[in-house]
C-alpha cells in the first residue's frame, strides 16, 4: 500500500513538473466537442486580437495628446516671443520719436538762440 502511495505522489508531481506547476488543461478528446474547443481556441484568438488593437488606440491617442500638448506648449512660446518682440519694437520706435523731437527742439532753440544774439 505504502508503494502505491509512493508511486501515485511521484505521477502526479512528475505531471505537475511539465507545466511548470501551472494547472494544466485536460485533453479532451471526444470529436462531440472539438467544435466547441475550436470556437473557444478561436474566441480567444480574437480577443487578443482586439486587446492589442485596444492598446494600439490607447498609445495612439496618448502620443496624440503628447504631440498636441507639445504644438500647444510651442504656440503659447511664440505668442510670448512676438509679444515681447512687439514691446522692444514698440519702445525702440518711442525712443527714435522722442530723440528726433529732443532733436527738432535742440534746432530750434539753437535758432532761436541765434535769431536772439542778432537781435
């Protein structure tokens, strides 16, 4: 009795070392139900199929939000450049109108300032 035991343990261990402990699928082997285990085998061919699609799409719509975040990031960049491009050019066009009115007035009053010393 203590052999069968012994041999019993060692078939069910040996059985269970092929796949790697995992439980392991019985075959089946009735032609009655070959149909039903091929339209499983084929169920779950098209669910991986559709799970890696779902992936797709996903890393798809993030790299989408990634590249449209990045033009977002870019436009509000050049928005801030022209802006301050538009501040220099602004003071830049003050300075050159404050300097030629500083000018006129310097000609005239140097006119003036003649026009007086001959008078």
């Amino acid at each position: 009795m203590a052999c069968g035991v012994l041999m019993l343990l060692a078939v069910a261990c040996g059985d269970s070392a092929a796949y790697g402990g995992a439980y392991a699928p019985p075959v089946i082997t009735s032609s009655a139900l070959q149909p039903t285990i091929e339209q499983a085998q084929v169920d779950r061919y098209l669910a991986a199929i559709e799970a890696e699609e779902t992936l797709r799409r996903y890393y798809a719509d993030q790299t989408a939000t990634a590249e449209a975040r990045a033009a977002a990031e870019w436009q509000a960049t050049m928005t801030a450049d022209v802006q301050a491009w538009n501040m220099t050019a602004t003071a830049q066009a003050q300075a050159w109108e404050m300097t030629a009115t500083a000018v006129a007035w310097q000609a005239t009053a140097t006119a003036e300032a003649l026009a007086r010393a001959r008078a």
